[in-house]
C-alpha cells in the first residue's frame, strides 16, 4: 500500500509508540490502549522517570520502556528519540501528550513560558527529531495534544488558552508540510477531562462550568477511532465543532456569548 493510501492507523499494530505526558491522565490511558491494540514496544516518557517505569511496567505488550523525559529540552528529546530507536526500532507513532496548567487571569511570566515551551516549543523539539526520520522511512505518525481552548478560549487562563492555540496552529503546519510525505499528523483537542490537572481545586471555574467531563479511557476511544479513520482534529466531545463552527460564522455574537458566560461564572 502506497503512503497516500495508508490509513493513519496502521502505524499502531507492531509499531513503537511513544507517549510523552505518559505516567497520568491521558497519556495514561493512550500507553494502555495503544498497548492492547497491538503495539509491539510503548514508550511511556514522563518528568517522573518512577512513575513512567510503573506505568510501563504494568502494559500489555511485547516490550515497554519508561523514561524520564523533559519536553522542554530538545537535546533530551533528540537523544531519548535516537536510544529508543536504538533498543526497541524505528518510531511510528509519536503523542506529543505533556501539558502544564498554569496562570490565572493574564498570569505572570513565568506562567507564559513554561506554558510556551510545553505547550508548543516541545512539539517543535519532537517534529525536528522524529518527522525526518519518519519522512525518510515514508511512514509514521505525529499527534500533538492541544485542547478545545485552542480551537475556542479558555476563560480562566491566557497562558494556557494562547499556548493551545499556538499547538493547533504548529499541528495544523506540520500536516500541511508533511502530508504527503507518508507522514500523519493529528490534534486532539478534548474539553473537560478527568485528570490530575483537572482535579485541583484551582482547575478554573470555566473548566468547572463546562462540564461534560470525560474519563481518559474515553480520549483514548476517540483517538483510535480518529487513526482509523485518519482525520487530523479529534474531538472527543463532539459539540466542539458546533462551537467553533459558531464562532468562525460570527465572531462578535461568539464573544458576546462568552462574556454572558464569564459574567455568570464569576459572579
């Protein structure tokens, strides 16, 4: 099968697999789900290079790995790349999962840039390292993990709304740059999950306010069916694209729904 008829999800069955963000939430459940769909080798990196091994230790598949990985910094994003395709083979499928949640209202700097270079700065470092080689294989997989505040807003914080936005944009890109390489690239973009980042009680009364919170296994359904199918924008709460679509048809009625929201939530 030639790479413009694949389906993106024929990197799953027998591929390595890496999960950044990987000991919690949703990178949690996508380890285990990828694993039990048939992967050959998960990959489950995470800043706690503990909790990445008990998570890997606990996977279904012929081989796991788990490995303490700053996305941040993109010589260990380039060396964490070269020794996994060293001991476990080529990568073909790379979830760009890590997120941070930080800053409320207009935030303060440090918010901004630790919510930039986790929030895009680290895709930036996995598209260098891995697309080349996937381009150079004809096959292989980028998903980078946004949010629906990058296709909408989210109320509560600027950083973490901007940086999202900054996530879609730079998917949005890379698919378009990369395309007909042989290579996939996707954005998920869920609303409300139940993860350790949503569970504080400084989550954002926005966040709150949304409802319609999923379980990560959930977000997992919805990004193997989005592989099978090979869309690029996976939304596991589907009424997102009514909102966006709202928003884009008219902008000023959109943000004038938002203030009514905001006002109510805040008062």
């Amino acid at each position: 099968m030639s790479p413009s008829h694949r389906t993106q999800w024929d990197v799953v069955p027998d591929g390595v697999v890496v999960v950044t963000g990987g000991a919690s939430g949703i990178g949690r459940a996508l380890a285990e789900r990828f694993a039990r769909e048939g992967a050959r080798a998960v990959v489950v990196a995470d800043l706690s290079e503990a909790a990445a091994q008990t998570v890997a230790a606990g996977l279904d598949c012929t081989q796991a790995m788990g490995i303490g990985l700053d996305v941040t910094d993109g010589v260990a994003v380039d060396s964490a790349t070269e020794r996994i395709e060293a001991e476990l083979g080529a990568i073909t499928l790379w979830c760009s999962n890590a997120g941070v949640a930080l800053g409320d209202g207009l935030g303060g700097d440090d918010d901004w840039e630790r919510s930039w270079h986790v929030h895009v700065q680290a895709h930036i470092h996995v598209a260098r390292s891995v697309l080349p080689r996937m381009s150079g294989r004809g096959r292989g997989h980028l998903m980078i993990t946004a949010s629906a505040a990058g296709l909408l807003t989210n109320m509560d914080s600027a950083p973490y709304s901007v940086t999202k936005h900054g996530a879609v944009a730079l998917a949005e890109w890379l698919a378009i740059r990369h395309g007909d390489a042989g290579i996939g690239v996707s954005c998920l973009c869920p609303q409300g999950v139940r993860t350790p980042m949503t569970d504080r009680p400084d989550s954002g009364s926005a966040t709150r306010a949304a409802g319609g919170f999923l379980e990560p296994p959930d977000v997992a359904d919805a990004v193997v069916a989005a592989l099978t199918e090979s869309r690029f924008l996976i939304l596991p709460h589907p009424e997102v694209a009514e909102y966006e679509r709202r928003r884009a048809v008219d902008r000023d009625r959109w943000l004038t729904g938002m203030r009514r929201m905001w006002a109510k939530i805040s008062g």
